[in-house]
C-alpha cells in the first residue's frame, strides 16, 4: 500500500502539539479501518526551524491519506505521495 506525507505546520515550540496530534492520527486512522477504508498511521517527523511537521500514513490514494488527516485535526497544508527506502519503485 502506498504511504504519504501529510505536511502541517507546527510551531517551533510545540512538541507536547505534537504527541497529542500523533494519538489523533492513529485514533482516525484506526476508526477509518474499522469503517472498511485500510489506513494506517506511521509516525511523524518534526522540523522545528522549518515549523513544519509530516505525518506518514498508509492508505489507498492520497485522498483517504486526506481525509484521516483532516478527521485527526492535522490541518494538511499538502499531502504527497512519498517511497520509503527500499520500497523503490522498479
């Protein structure tokens, strides 16, 4: 299953934001399972200089990887599709 990148911004001194953003992206990510659409949460990276911070999910298309964002309460600025190492394309 493909996985993307949620971009969101979180502010340079937010890290407990961060913890309680994560506990809402597995939650919605477990809801959307449970209702029939796979989706799966990875976990997240902070770039505090940037203020930015990307959560990773596994799901069908970029439009379920949306829409457990926006159910979470992540704000997505963008979401891309992204290819974990080792996973290259042939």
């Amino acid at each position: 299953m493909p996985s993307y990148l949620v971009e969101t911004f979180l502010a340079r001194g937010a890290g407990g934001e961060r913890q309680a953003r994560e506990r809402r992206a597995r939650s919605a990510a477990e809801a959307m399972t449970r209702e029939g659409t796979r989706v799966g949460f990875e976990g997240s990276t902070h770039v505090p200089e940037d203020e930015i911070c990307f959560f990773t999910f596994t799901a069908p298309s970029g439009r379920e990887a949306a829409l457990v964002a926006q159910r979470a309460g992540l704000e997505p600025l963008r979401v891309v599709e992204a290819i974990p190492s080792g996973k290259e394309e042939s």
